[in-house]
C-alpha cells in the first residue's frame, strides 16, 4: 500500500474500509493469541459474532465451494486484484474456508513458541514441500557455482524421490545427503556458501530418525541460511520447532492432523521472519514467507488446496492434543508389547527407553498444555512405530498378511492402526542402495497405532507373529 495517491478516490475508500477491518482483525488475534491450545484448535478465528452477522448462524464454519468472489464494482475489483485489500478473489490464490484452516495452523505451530507466525495450505503434503523449497533454488547471479541444498536422507519416500529425482536429475541442483541427522558434525561439513537451507524431518517416516533442531536452526542461522523442517509425524501437539528456531514447518495434513483420513492435504508454516541470504524484491519474502509463497509462486504454479479437504482437515483438527495424546499412549504400550515378542527382533519407537534417539526426542516432544504434576509437560511420542521380523524378508509378509484389525494400507497418521512394509510400498522407487543407507530392511514393517483399544491391537500382533 505505498503509492496510495496513485489510485482513484473509489479505490481509496476500499482501502480505508479494508484498514478498519485489518484493525478490527488485528485485536481479534491478540485475544485468541492468549487462549489455550485446545481452544484455538476448536474455534481457531472462527467467532460466533461472524457466524450471526455473515453465515446466519452456522456453529461450523461454512464450506465455500465457490470458485470465484464477486465485487462490488471496478473499484473494489481493482483494489481486490491489486492485493490492496484482503480478498479471497480466486480458490487457487485464497477461499475462506482453506482460509479458517491457515489460520489455526498458524497459531497452533506458533503457539507459546514468541514468534508470530502464517500460513499457506497446499493440495498435498508434497506440493507444500515444492512450494517451500523451490523459491530458494533460484539462480542469484551469472556464472553462479552450482547451487545445493543439505538434507537428512531419512525421510519420506515421495520428499526422497522429489529431491533425488526431480531436483537433483532434472534441475542439476545438488542434494547433500546427512545419513546422522542427529549429528550435527556430519551437518556442518556438508555446508558451503551456496548452500540454500538444510533440510530435516523429524521423526522421520517410517525409521524414526530424530534431529537437534535448535542446534540445526542455530547453524543454519550462522549461514544466514533457513532451517526447514518437515513435522508431519510430530503435529504442533507434540512439537512445535519454530520455538527452537526452525525457520519454515512442514506438515503433509493427510496423515494424523486428519486422522479420520478423509482428505489430502499440506501446510507450510513460516516464522515471521524467516533467515535466508535469498535477495528478492518482495518484502514479504522475509517477513512471511508463507504469504510471499501464497500471493506469488503458489498463484502462478497452482498446487491449490480443495476447499472441502480443507474443512475435512479443520474438523478433525479440534481434537488434536487429546488425540494425539490417546494414539501415543496406545502406541508405547504396542511398543512395549513388540519389545518383548520372540518374533521380532528390533523395535523402533522413540517412546522406548533403549532406543538409541530416545533422549533427544525426549528433549523436543512433549504433549503441549500437559502437566506431570510437578509443572512439567508429560513426554508423548506420537503413534509412528516400525518392528522387524526375525528371519528372511517372507516372515515379515506372512506376520503382515495374518494381521486381521490391523488395515495393510500404506497409510499413516489414523485413528485406525493401520500397517506397511516401506521396502515394497513408499520405499519401493528409491532401489536397494537408498533403502539401506536409509535403513529400511524388507523386514521392517511400519505400523501406526491408532484409538482402538491397545489389547485388542497387541492380540491382533501376537496371533500374526505366532502364524510363523
Ligand atoms: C505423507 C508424507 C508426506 C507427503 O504428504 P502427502 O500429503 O501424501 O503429499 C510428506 N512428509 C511426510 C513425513 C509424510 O509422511
């Protein structure tokens, strides 16, 4: 809004209007900013004023499926379209019901962290991960050396093959693998002054890899670079990395931020403001890198987030910390009861005390607004596991063929267990040589526990690992 004297009295008035909402907005924020995490989760900026005044009354935001707003008349298209004043315009730029997700996600990941924080939801998990990279792998000058980013090789199959394939393939830009994202040692040598970000999931999907976040973002930071982290497997509930420095948090909402499994969907969140030695003209690239991404790249490129995916997500997105809370619980005791089979032969869940990461999760994922009765917050886990079936890769197929509640889908994140083997499903693409460097043996079977009752779970377990 700088050269406002350029644009006509008609507009101008728009403008004004638009201020004495954005003022109106703004002190709506603070008073929800200093609510609960649970009650941000179920209300978010939802309030029963705009229920009445705007959507007659209905308790749950409304769905808006409409492609397109209307305007008034040219003025307000004008000032609209010139991004003047707030405007949803388009649903592959903004809606207002993708809008009430992204604002809950902002708040609930910039929640007590003492940062302010926004938001942008994608289709998918991987397309918020392409709309996160991609704007800091541009060419900054002519005759630049070839430009790289570090990431932990521990990660999602599909963010593996984006970065392998499609960025290191296709668009010549070199990805330093880390196989000890824990070690922050074998981070620091891959670094250099056309290192773009580093790179982390944590904990990684399906090997349970963790990392030191303050200590990575403290070193990216020392580069002048971003530190973007993909939490999906933690949620806001358990972990929220901005308040250790992490830059920019990723989260694919299809798994457990929309446990009832109904839709598909990413989110990107962004401290504001973010570190990075990126020159670019906009000042909201640093300011708010989400928004920066939402009003440009995302409008030009096009991975919109579908509205009722959106409401699907915000919906079961109310619940989340007690949910989570539920699912960890039942988790660590499947855990336990896996420790202890004849049949298996290596458990990984950071729950457990003899897990090698399980002092440094320890350390970053707490259950958010707990209390262990001496003022600390209760530690919890998440409801990611994965076992190993002792003899060769048959056994783990026939353990998993014989399970009967557990779903053999390959999903995560559900408030029903469901059970995969990485090596010939999310693993399958990236060939032997990646599977062992990132540890994903054809014996290992990820399960995520879900809300069932953990007996009925653990039963299920036992008569699958007896069929050997
Ligand atoms: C599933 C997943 C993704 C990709 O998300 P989609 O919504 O499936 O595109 C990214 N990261 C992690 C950790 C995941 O588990």
């Amino acid at each position: 809004m700088d050269n406002e004297q350029e644009y006509s009295p008609g507009v101008l008035k728009y403008i004004e209007e638009a201020k004495k909402f954005l003022d109106k907005k703004k002190e709506h924020l603070a008073r929800v900013k200093k609510l609960k995490f649970d009650t941000i989760a179920v209300h978010g900026l939802y309030t029963v004023e705009e229920a009445l005044n705007q959507n007659q009354g209905a308790v749950i935001e409304p769905l808006y499926l409409s492609s397109s707003q209307a305007y008034r008349d040219s003025d307000e298209l004008e000032a609209a379209l010139s991004y003047l004043i707030p405007t949803w315009c388009y649903t592959r730029i903004a809606n207002p019901t993708t809008y009430y997700l992204e604002w809950v996600l902002a708040l609930l990941e910039g929640y007590q962290t003492g940062s302010d924080t926004s938001c942008l939801v994608t289709a998918s998990g991987m397309s918020a991960i392409m709309s996160a990279v991609d704007p800091f792998l541009v060419k900054q000058k002519e005759g630049e050396e070839k430009i790289n980013f570090v990431s932990s090789i521990q990660l999602y199959g599909g963010t593996f093959q984006h970065f392998s394939i499609r960025k290191m393939q296709e668009r010549g830009i070199e990805v330093r693998w880390v196989e000890h994202q824990e070690d922050i040692e074998e981070w620091k040598t891959k670094i250099d002054e056309n290192t773009r970000f580093l790179y982390s999931e944590a904990p990684s999907n399906p090997q349970q890899s963790f990392c030191d976040i303050k200590a990575l973002a403290d070193l990216a930071h020392s580069w002048e670079i971003p530190f973007i982290i993909d939490s999906t497997c933690a949620t806001p509930a358990l972990m929220r990395p901005i308040a250790y420095g992490a830059d920019i948090v990723i989260h694919s909402l299809t798994k457990s931020i929309t446990s009832g499994g109904l839709a598909i969907g990413g989110a990107l969140v962004s401290r504001k403001p973010i570190v990075t030695n990126i020159k670019n003209d906009d000042p909201l690239f640093k300011e708010s890198f989400a928004e920066y991404v939402k009003f440009l790249p995302y409008r030009d490129t096009g991975p919109a987030a579908s509205p009722p995916n959106a409401l699907f997500a915000l919906n079961d997105l109310r619940t989340l910390r007690s949910k989570i809370d539920l699912v960890s619980q039942n988790s660590q005791k499947v855990a336990e009861f896996l420790s202890q089979h004849p049949r298996v032969y290596q458990v990984d869940y950071l729950g457990l005390e003899n897990y090698p990461l399980h002092i440094l999760a320890k350390k970053y994922m707490k259950l958010v607004d707990s209390d262990d009765g001496k003022g600390n917050e209760v530690n919890r886990y998440g409801h990611l596991l994965s076992f190993r079936v002792d003899g060769p890769p048959e056994n783990a197929r026939k353990v998993f063929d014989n399970l009967k509640i557990i779903f053999r889908a390959t999903d995560l994140g559900r408030i029903k267990s469901v059970a995969t083997i990485p090596a010939i499903s999310t693993h399958l693409q990236q060939g032997e040589d990646a599977r062992e460097k990132a540890d994903v043996p054809p014996q290992l079977i990820r399960l995520c526990v879900g809300g069932e009752n953990p007996d009925d779970i653990t039963a299920d377990l036992d008569q699958a690992l007896n069929s050997l």
